[in-house]
C-alpha cells in the first residue's frame, strides 16, 4: 500500500523467464516489486494489472 503496508508477500522463481504471469490470488490493480538475488536487490519498481 501507499503507507508501506504489506498486503502480500511471496517468492516466486523467475531466473531465465522473460515474461512472468501473476496468480489470481494476487490481488489489486497495482503491482509493487522486488527483483532479489541473494540478499542483493536487482531491479524494484510497480506496474498496472491489465
């Protein structure tokens, strides 16, 4: 959320994919991000759901 709440967290495993499809149970229209290798973030950022 705008705040820095957490909503919901989960790992996923996307090394060597170019293209990653959300579940269902990730809810909302606004997505935030963390790219994490290690303990080193590599990209973060947010995107809209279609």
């Amino acid at each position: 959320m705008d705040n820095g709440t957490i909503v919901f967290e989960k790992e996923y495993n996307v090394e060597n994919k170019a293209e990653f499809k959300l579940l269902k149970e990730v809810e909302g229209e606004v997505i935030r991000y963390a790219y994490i290798k290690g303990k080193k973030v590599l990209d973060k950022g947010i995107f809209r759901r279609d």
